[in-house]
C-alpha cells in the first residue's frame, strides 16, 4: 500500500501541473489593477537622431552588411576549403559555358552576350552576395522573359529593307542591325531591374518575395518550361519561322513550325535528337550514382565540344545547311551606357522580371541555407542581384539570377564558399578572351538539346498536382491558374493574373473562415468545438462563438451572420416573435391600456424572471444587462412580462485568433451588440490580444453603452462572468467568481 501511494506521488512529482487561483479578470480591472503602460518619455527629434546616429560600430556594420566577403574572406581556411572550392568551381564552370551560350538564345541575342552574362554578373556577387552556394548566372525562365521582351520591341519587321535595283527578290532581313537592337532592348531592361532590385533592397523590400508563394512558382516556372520548349522547336527541327511574343504566342508558335514542318533539315534534327538522348541518359546517370561519383559527369560540356567538332569536321553548316553559332568575337566589350531613350516602354516587364529573378535566388539560397547551417539576408540579396545586374548591364549582358542545375552541381561538388563561384567566372572568362572562336561550328540544335534537358526538372513540378488535390485545393487552384495563364497570355500577363489569384485566394480564405461553438472539456480549462469533439459541452444558457479571422470591412456581415446562424439566436426573429407574443397577450386581457404583469416560471430551473420589452434599450445599460435603478425609471405600463423565448441569456465572442479589426467591423460588432442587447441577450468578448485592444480603443469602441468591462482575458473568465450574471444557470451566487484549473 505505501509502494503503491508512493509510487503516486512520484507520477505527481514528475507530471508537471497547472495551478491557478485568481479572480475573474474584465477588461477595465486589468487596466485598472494588473497592466500599467510604460510611459515614453522619448521625442520623436530623439527617436530619429538615435536611428540616423553614426558611430565606428554602425559604420563598420553597415561596411560589412554591404560587402559581406569582408565578414569571411579574412578568415577563409585555405587548406580545408580551397581544394573543395576549385573543383566546384571548375565543374560549375563547365556547366556554364555551354548555358550561358544556350540562353543566349532564348534571350533573342547572340550566344557571345551568354558567356558575358556568365562572367560579369557572377564575379560581382562574390563581393555583395550572402549564399555560399547558389550559382547566378543566366537562367532559362528569366531568359525567356527577357527574349519575349526583346522581340516585341525589336520584331524583324522592323528590319527588312527592300532588293537594290528594283529587283523581283523578296526583302532581305538586316540580322546584324536587328541583333544590335535587341541587344540594345536587353541591356536597358536589365539596366532597370538592377535599379528595382537595388532600391528595394535599400527600402528593405525582401518580404515582397512572400507574396509570390511557391503553388505560383512552381506553376509560372512550369508554364515557363512550356514555353522554352515551344521556342526550341525550330532550332531542333531546323525550320525558319518568326519568334512570337505577348498573349498566345505559344500556340502561334506551335502552329507557325507544324504549318512549316516538311521543311525539316533531317540533319539537325538527328544530331539534335541523338543529344538530348545522351544528356538524358548522363543526367540519369549523373542521378543514380552521385553518391559514388567525385564529380558530375559535365554532359552538355561534352555534347558543346563533340557536336562543334563533328560540325566542323562535316561542314555541316555548309554541306547540310545546319544553322550554327556563327561569329564569336574575342575579348571583352569595353563599357558603354545603355539607350535610356528606350526606358519607358520596359518598366512594367522590369518590374515582373526584377521580381521573378530575386524570388528565384532567394528560395533557393534559402534551402542551401537551412541545409548547411547559415543565414543569407534577404534585403541583401536584393542589393547583390541589383548591383550585378546594373553595373553589369553597361558591359552589355542581360538580366540574371541563380540557376537550380548550376546551383546544385555547385554544392554536391563540395563548394563552400563564393570562391567556387568566382573561379566559374574566370573559366568562362578565359573562353571569352582566348578560346571563343573554337565554339562558332556549334549546332544551334545541340544549344536546343541542352535547354529542353535542362528542363526535365521543371516539368516534374506537374507531380504537385495530385499531391496538392490531396492537401489543398485552394494551392491546388493557384498552381493550374498560374500555369494555365502564364501558358496562354505569355509570363508577363500571367504572371500578373497568378498574383491577382493568390490575392483573391487569401480573400476568400477571410471570407470564408470556419466557425463553430464552443463547449468546456470538464477538468481541463480548455474550449473546444461541440461538434468535433464529444468532451466539450456547453454551459446552459450560453453560446461561445469561435471564427479563426479578423473582423474587418470585407467579412463583417459574414461574421455578423455566421453568429446569429451557429448560435441558433436570431435578434429580429426574437423581436418579431416578441412583438406578436405581446399582442396576444393584450388581446387576451381584452385592453391594449391595462397594466400587464405577469410571471412565468421556469419549470427546468425552478426560478422567476422579469424580461424587458423588446423595444427598450436603456442608455444606462450595459451589456444587454440593465442596472439596479432601470426597473424604477419604468413606468408600470411598459413593463412587459412575457415567457422568455430563447433558452440563451450570454454570448461569448472568442477572439483569440483575431489580429486586427477595422472600423466597418467595430460598427458591426457594436450593432449585433445592441441587437442582441434588445432581446435580453447579452454579448461579450474573450481573448483580445493588447494590440487588438488598442485598435479598439484608436476606433473609440469603447463608448455609450460598450464599456471594458465587456472584455475578458480568457474564453473561462467571460463563461464564469456570464454565470454569475445569471444566476439561474448557477446552483449558487457567489460573491467573487473564481479561476480554478488542475
């Protein structure tokens, strides 16, 4: 017996317990006695000298917030990281190369603008980026935007001139005017997004990227893959149509090559099959064996290097008619401003590309991140991609961000730092300056082959369709609406109409919050749903409203009408069914003048009431409930004394959830008040967090007859309130409610 007690008291020992007695807490007692403001005695002339107060400490801060390599590099441990870094370096370099050159083309400019694009951009972010392993650089989604951009405002209508001589030959397309243009259209655009970029990093604008939620990206990237493809077609079939862009041009696309299909060069076609089978199976490889494999095998760096040789040694360009690279000059370009005359046609396509290309870098270099424990700043990040693009932008390359292929290839090399970027640069650099003319036998169709490889991971996002059906309907609905329209109306538009989804989307969810009433668990001090839970039971007499959203302008009638239908309490019902109780009454008596008093006793409780007429709010009262002097002020005649007609006599709002509410929905709030308040219903409100409470103190909620008092801390202080308040729900009056949990 006394194991058996003492065995007991361990469990109690070891089964950490809740313990609390205290009164039941109202608002104005908990400003009143518990929470006093801390005063500020600080000016605002004070607050803005300490924010924009310099010293050595917040300069050397903001030194290396700007240039984090200085946070690093001095402590850099060669032995440990310099090897691993050269070979991610290399092996990221090797993958580049052939990118840089493919996207290019998806840019509408000549591959050479790749390979500076491949090197400028990614020597800066060295010095200004935050992520050790993410691979910037050229990247077929925003490659693709940035072509359909170039095209529209550089289409090679504008550059056909007429036969000399007054010839019958049709017009003749000017390539080296038309590529200067579009190279022209690409270096402004980029110019902007870098200023975007950089701006928002300076406003500290990281957060913009959360509006783009992953369901949006993952469904625009797809639709972007779509596209890719789309416009890889010609090259790999070898046909000659026109690059379409804006809203359907992926079907016009489609219909310009299968209308022009018989003209297929057979030639291209095979090599640029036979390479997209073997970068398949090298990826497939590259796949199953990465465990055992020191490096990747580089697929497209040796599908680059056989093609040109085999075009070479075939000439095939000449004997075949297979279209190649063409001329790639050597060196690098010196710097030039970009045409500002053409910047207000690009700022809408700006912004859309600014924003797709930092969401991109940032949630992957976040999951590099959380994978090898460190932190990358989200507001630097904006800052690095806008300073690489801009000043990158005046030596003529295009708008960059990271790539997932190079990306990942750099990081299970065992890169750990910027370092591994930094000597890809210079492998691409040396191609540029020394070894350029070699790749100018490329097959555009092998640069095709690489591109649609690339995209096999992309296309394996469609797996989030089944997946998001079995979990969320609502992402579910934004992934397909963001591919769907992002397909049909071209990146821009759709990507404009997946964020105006994804907005309505989060306004329905506030629409439509679920609501439900709340019953006790005995013992526990916990509130649960009546009907999902077969523990909670309600208190008689009493309803407790639950909805998990705020109250403002766009949900305050549903609110209102979610509450009267779950609690069952309808306060124009009631008056209605009041009003013809009354008028029976008088027509029973015989006299609409007598004085009408009777009482009506409550045969389940056993105990007498009085309840007012339906049309008399006192301005004294508070809460639905009149004071002690109200009865005195009622002449005997309106009195009325009638069989109550609802068992409910309190409303318990559950806030809990609630972050904010408006100004529409503290005049909702304050109406159903006085609505139920007519009918002898109190209404009160429970869990208010302190900021929510300001905001109703800012919107003056608190007048006439709502007063603090009104508001409890918790659901279990507003039900033990409502109980002693009507005491025929309670076996006992006590003086002072208790809180009472084990």
């Amino acid at each position: 017996m006394e194991e058996e007690e003492a065995a007991a008291g361990e469990e109690a020992e070891s089964t950490l317990m809740y313990r609390i007695e205290r009164p039941v807490y109202d608002e104005a007692f908990i400003r009143s006695t518990v929470l006093k403001r801390r005063e500020n005695s600080t000016t605002l002339r004070q607050r803005l000298a300490k924010h924009f107060r310099c010293s050595s400490k917040r300069a050397k801060a903001a030194v290396f917030s700007f240039l984090p390599i200085l946070t690093w590099l001095p402590s850099y441990p060669v032995k440990e990281f310099l090897f691993s870094d050269v070979v991610s370096g290399l092996s990221t370099g090797v993958v580049q190369l052939p990118q840089g050159l493919a996207y290019a083309m998806l840019a509408a400019v000549p591959p050479v603008y790749g390979l500076y694009s491949s090197f400028y951009p990614v020597l800066l972010y060295t010095f200004f980026g935050t992520s050790r392993h993410i691979s910037v650089g050229t990247f077929a989604v925003i490659s693709l935007m940035i072509g359909g951009v170039v095209v529209r405002e550089a289409p090679d209508s504008m550059f056909f001139f007429p036969p000399v001589n007054g010839s019958n030959m049709s017009a003749v397309l000017d390539v080296e005017a038309r590529d200067a243009r579009r190279v022209q259209v690409a270096v402004v655009l980029t110019t902007l997004v870098g200023i975007i970029q950089f701006i928002f990093g300076l406003l500290r604008f990281g957060f913009v990227a959360i509006y783009l939620t992953e369901p949006l990206v993952r469904g625009f990237t797809t639709a972007a893959a779509v596209h890719v493809v789309v416009s890889q077609l010609k090259y790999l079939l070898g046909v000659k149509t026109p690059r379409f862009s804006g809203p359907f041009s992926a079907l016009f696309s489609i219909q310009a090559v299968f209308s022009d299909i018989t003209s297929t060069n057979v030639s291209t076609l095979i090599l640029g099959l036979v390479c997209i089978v073997f970068l398949y199976v090298v990826k497939d490889l590259n796949e199953r064996f990465k465990k055992k494999l020191p490096i990747p095998i580089p697929g497209e760096i040796i599908v680059v290097i056989v093609s040109t040789g085999v075009s070479y040694g075939m000439s095939l360009s000449d004997d075949y008619s297979v279209d190649v690279v063409g001329k790639i000059p050597s060196g690098l370009l010196a710097p030039a401003a970009p045409d500002f005359s053409l910047l207000p046609n690009l700022v809408t396509d700006s912004f859309a590309v600014a924003i797709v290309g930092f969401s991109m870098g940032i949630s992957l270099a976040k999951i590099f991140a959380l994978k090898h424990g460190y932190k990358v700043d989200g507001n630097q990040e904006l800052i690095a991609l806008g300073l690489c693009n801009f000043i990158s932008s005046f030596f003529q390359t295009f708008a960059i961000t990271c790539s997932m292929s190079r990306s990942l290839v750099q990081e299970s090399t065992g890169g750990k730092t910027q370092i591994a970027g930094l000597l890809s640069s210079l492998m691409v650099l040396l191609v540029v300056v020394a070894i350029g003319f070699v790749f100018q036998p490329l097959p555009q169709t092998a640069l095709a082959a690489i591109i649609m490889v690339n995209l096999l991971g992309m296309f394996k996002q469609i797996r989030d369709i089944p997946a998001l059906w079995r979990t969320s309907r609502i992402e579910l609905a934004i992934w397909l609406v963001a591919f769907v329209a992002s397909v049909l109306l071209g990146l821009d538009y759709g990507l404009l109409v997946a964020l105006a989804f994804a907005i309505l989307t989060v306004i329905y969810r506030t629409q439509s919050p679920k609501s439900a009433v709340l019953g006790h668990v005995p013992g526990t001090g916990l509130y649960c749903d009546v009907e999902e839970y077969e523990e909670a039971a309600e208190y008689e007499g009493i309803k407790i409203f639950h909805s998990n959203s705020s109250i403002y302008f766009a949900n305050s009638d549903l609110y209102v009408n979610a509450l009267k239908e779950k609690t069952g309490v309808d306060p124009e019902a009631l008056q209605a069914a009041r009003k013809a109780q009354r008028k029976k009454k008088e027509n029973e008596n015989g006299t609409h003048n007598s004085s009408l008093k009777t009482s009506c006793t409550d045969k389940e409780r056993g105990v007498t009431h009085e309840v007012l007429s339906y049309n008399h709010v006192s301005e004294e009262q508070r809460n639905g409930q009149l004071g002690d002097g109200d009865s005195e002020t009622l002449s005997e005649e309106e009195a009325v004394f009638l069989h109550p007609l609802s068992d409910v006599h309190s409303i318990i709002l559950d806030w809990t959830p609630a972050s904010f509410i408006d100004s529409v929905g503290a005049k909702a709030i304050k109406q159903v008040i006085l609505e139920y308040a007519a009918v002898d219903v109190q209404v009160v409100i429970a869990g208010c967090s302190r900021n929510l409470l300001s905001d109703l103190d800012a919107l003056q909620f608190f007048s006439g007859v709502m007063t603090p008092e009104m508001v409890f801390p918790t659901v279990h202080d507003a039900a033990l309130s409502c109980q002693r308040s009507h005491p025929a729900c309670a076996p006992t009056r006590a003086k002072t409610p208790q809180i009472h949990v084990e």
